[in-house]
C-alpha cells in the first residue's frame, strides 16, 4: 500500500529510512481514536519489517504519466536520446480491453524518432536493462480528445481514454555522437572490457568490414583470411571518421560507425579492395576492437622520455604543417609542450631543453593559429612565450600581427617597436610596420570621414530646428489676427 494517509501518522516518514529486510522499533505519540484516550505521557509503538515495496515515478511532473517499478533492472545505465531500444509492450483501457501490444520478440527503435505515444521515449529514458514497469497514462499523453481508429487487429481507443501499459525495456544499443555534429555517429553492438578506452596516439589492432549505405562492401580487414588492421590513432593513418570513433572503443567493443563524406572520402572516387567508393559517398565500418596499447601520459615517463616525446611530436607537428594542415599540426605542438611542461622535475641541462622546446611549440603553435585566423589564441600563445622570454622577436612578431588583424593598432605597434628594438634589421617586423602605418593612416580617414558627416548632420538638424522655431513664433505672433471672423465668417449667437 502507499505510505501517505493510509498508517499511523509519523510512522511512514520513519519506513522510508529503512531498507528491505529491515525490522526496527518505532515508538510515537500516542493519537486519541477509536475510544483510546491520550494523556501527555501516552506512546505508541510499532514493530516494523519492511518485505518490499514497489518505487513509483511521475514521469512528467504533472501526474500525467505515473510509473510504477514492478521488476528492478539491471546496473544503472539508462538509454539517452540518440540510443537504439528493444522494447515490449501491451496496452490496454481501464476495463482492460487491449489495444496494441509488441510482438513476441518486441520492438526496436530510436528514441529521436519516436514511437506510438508521444512520451514513450521519455519514460523508455528512466528504465534501466531488464526493468518492467507499469504506466497509467492521462489522455493528454496518449491519444486525448480524438481517440484512435482501430488498426493491426487491435481495438479502437476512445477519445479521452486513460491508458493502462506493461512495458519491459529488454535492452539498448548506445548511440555516440562522436564528434558532435552528427557526421560520425558510433552504435555500440557490444559493450567492451572495463572502463579505459583507446586515446589518441593509441596503438590499436581493429577487425571490420566497410561497406557503402546500399550494403556494398569495398574493404574486410580481420575477417575470414584477410589480416587484422593495426594503426596509430590521431596520425591520419586512415579516414577521419574512423579515427576519432576508434579512439573512444573499448577492448572488445563492437559498433556500427555511420560517417559523413566529409569525415570519409570526400568527393572523390576510391578505388577500394573490393569495390570502389563513388565521390560524396557515406560510409558505414562493422567494426571490433580487438586490442590496444594507450600513449603513455607525461606522468608516466622519466623526463629524458618525455623531451624525446615532445621532440618527436614537434616534429609531426612540423610535417603537418607544411602540408597545410594547420589544425591537426595545433594538436601536436599542444601535446608537444604538455609532455615538456615546467613542473619542476627537469634537471639544469633538461630544463633547458625542455624550456627551448615548450618555447618552440608555442610559437609554432601561434603560427597555426594565424593560418587558422583564430587570432586570440595566438595572441595567448606568443604572451605565454614572452612571459618567459620578454625579448623574443618571434613571439612579438606573430602576436602583433594577430593585433592587427583583431584591429588593436595601438598594440601591435608596441609589439613591434619592442621587436625591431632587439632587431633592427628585421625584414618581416618592417614589412609589417609599413602595413599597419597604412592601417592606421586608413583608420584615421575613415575616423575623419564620420565626424565631417557626423557634424554636418548635427550642423543640418541644428538649422533646420531653427527654421521651426522661427516658423512657430510665427504663427503664435498672428494668433490673435486670426482669430478674428471675416465677414463671410460664421456669427455666434450669443443670445
């Protein structure tokens, strides 16, 4: 039974401490019914044992939808809104007429799309693997004032009809938005071991087979005779799209990756092992996890590791650079510096070493960003460096450079007269002094301009209120003229 207005009262804000199996003494206030008199020293007391209870949910705040857990599920993962459900089901009236029920094996759907009731996926999204729940559910969430046609071998639903569902959550596939945009979208078919997932600059071995959207199949990798495939994540060593998804499997994990031309082959023809890939064509990997060794963390490694590491990133970052790829080089040269980062375990001769290679991949780091226009974080990055070395001409250069594209003049100049202070003859911070003289001479004609108009505009409003004025004085000298009827005017009687 419920606990509110059906016990002795005081007794259910003590149940709800308890916990199945539990017996516990309560001892009350006495309460004066049925003839029993109180007096100030009256007690009551209760031996309880709590057997089960059943945990009821309103789903929607409002009362339009209560659910009541008839049988607890499995671990405390629920699905979200991207996820695949199977699903069973029979619904009824309240004078217990079904009309709709699953089959035997249940239903699958994504919650995004919906299905039968409007605020199915919503209560689908409290229920854990394996949970049965009871729903009764008010018209406004079920079919309201127009009822439901009878269908599928199933009765009609009165308009206005409250709704009685049995529903089991018997599983879900998880849906990963990978990137966020929904162009690599991960549906896991079986959860991996444990909690670590491959990370990028992971050594992964993965088994799949990549087919086009008509189930065309272009390549197998792991299956029947043909080798597993073996990469390094985060290195471009296959497709975007399959890169960033691997990167977040588990050991053993199995998931279908849907991916986007755009994080795939673009569009251009493939020709692939077993077909070939047409342009703009989207692509979809079955694909498992066999094994994976993660990239150390800095933490990890001794300090001569770590210089070695973030020279080797540098490095790659420095390839990537000149072939134009500037946002994936940004990354190695981030990474880069996190492995060298001043923490004060670098001895003298390290710490000189690891300093002139932070140094190194903020300042390439900024040169990526002013390739990318992402001008504030080059300015962040060539400040990081002049923190450290105040005099770099570098650093001065690029981050007077990200200056003038942000429009602050006044301190791209102090940026660069600081430069050719250290480097007179430097051709780049002159080249870029003559452009911003010309900016600024621009800036200050196009500043002139807006004030000529801007005062010709006030001088203009300033006379032509003037003209009013004397117009409206005007008119009030003749008032009394005017008033005046003619002698074709009209006479008031003033009899």
């Amino acid at each position: 039974m419920g606990l509110t207005g059906e016990v002795y009262a005081g007794l259910d804000d003590g149940i709800v401490t308890m916990k199945k199996g539990e017996v516990a003494l309560f001892t009350l206030p006495a309460v004066e019914s049925e003839g029993i008199p109180q007096d100030s020293n009256s007690v009551a007391q209760f031996e309880v044992e709590l057997v089960s209870w059943i945990t009821v949910v309103d789903v929607c705040k409002d009362g339009g939808i209560i659910k009541k857990i008839m049988e607890k599920g499995k671990g405390n993962d629920r699905p979200g809104d991207l996820d695949e459900v199977l699903v069973k089901y029979q619904v009824s009236l309240v004078d217990g007429t079904v009309v709709a029920e699953t089959p035997e094996g249940g239903v699958e759907f994504y919650l995004k799309d919906g299905h039968f009731l409007p605020k199915l996926p919503k209560v689908i999204m409290t229920m854990t693997r394996g949970e049965k729940a009871e729903l009764i559910v008010q018209p406004q969430y079920a079919f309201g004032e127009k009822g439901r046609e009878a269908g599928s071998g199933f009765n009609s639903v009165p308009p206005d009809s409250v709704l009685h569902v049995n529903i089991e959550l018997v599983s879900f596939k998880p849906v990963i938005n990978v990137i966020g945009d929904s162009t690599v979208i991960k549906k896991i078919l079986k959860e991996g071991e444990g909690t670590f997932t491959a990370n990028e600059g992971a050594n992964v071995t993965v088994s799949y087979t990549a087919m086009l959207e008509d189930g065309t199949v272009f390549e197998k990798r792991g299956i029947g005779e043909t080798q597993p495939l073996k990469f390094v994540t985060d290195e471009e060593q296959v497709i975007t799209g399959l890169d960033r998804a691997v990167a977040t499997m588990k050991k053993g994990e199995r998931a279908i990756i849907s991916i986007h031309p755009d994080y795939a082959f673009g569009n251009v023809e493939v020709r692939q092992e077993l077909a070939i890939v047409p342009p703009g064509s989207k692509v979809v990997y079955d694909i498992e996890m066999m094994d994976f060794i993660k990239e150390k963390a800095p933490w990890e490694l001794n300090n001569n590791e770590k210089i070695e590491v973030a020279g080797r990133k540098k490095e790659e970052g420095n390839l990537l650079f000149k072939s134009g790829k500037y946002q994936q080089a940004a990354k190695k040269y981030d990474k880069a510096a996190d492995f060298v980062i001043e923490d004060g375990s670098f001895g003298d001769d390290e710490q000189k070493l690891a300093k002139s290679l932070r140094i190194s991949c903020w300042l390439n780091g900024a040169a990526c960003c002013l390739k990318l226009n992402e001008f504030p974080g080059a300015i962040k990055l060539c400040t990081q460096v002049l923190d450290v070395e105040f005099h770099n001409v570098k650093a001065l250069y690029r981050r007077a450079q990200a200056y003038v594209e942000t429009g602050d003049f006044l301190l791209a100049d102090v940026d660069i007269k600081k430069a050719l202070e250290v480097d007179p003859q430097n051709r780049e911070v002159k080249v870029l002094k003559m452009k911003l003289k010309q900016l600024q001479a621009n800036s200050d004609k196009k500043d002139a301009k807006l004030y000529e108009n801007m005062f010709a505009s006030k001088s203009k409003r300033l006379k032509v209120e003037k003209e009013e004025g004397e117009v409206v004085k005007l008119e009030t000298d003749n008032v009394g003229d005017s008033a005046a009827p003619s002698d074709g005017g009209l006479i008031i009687d003033s009899r």
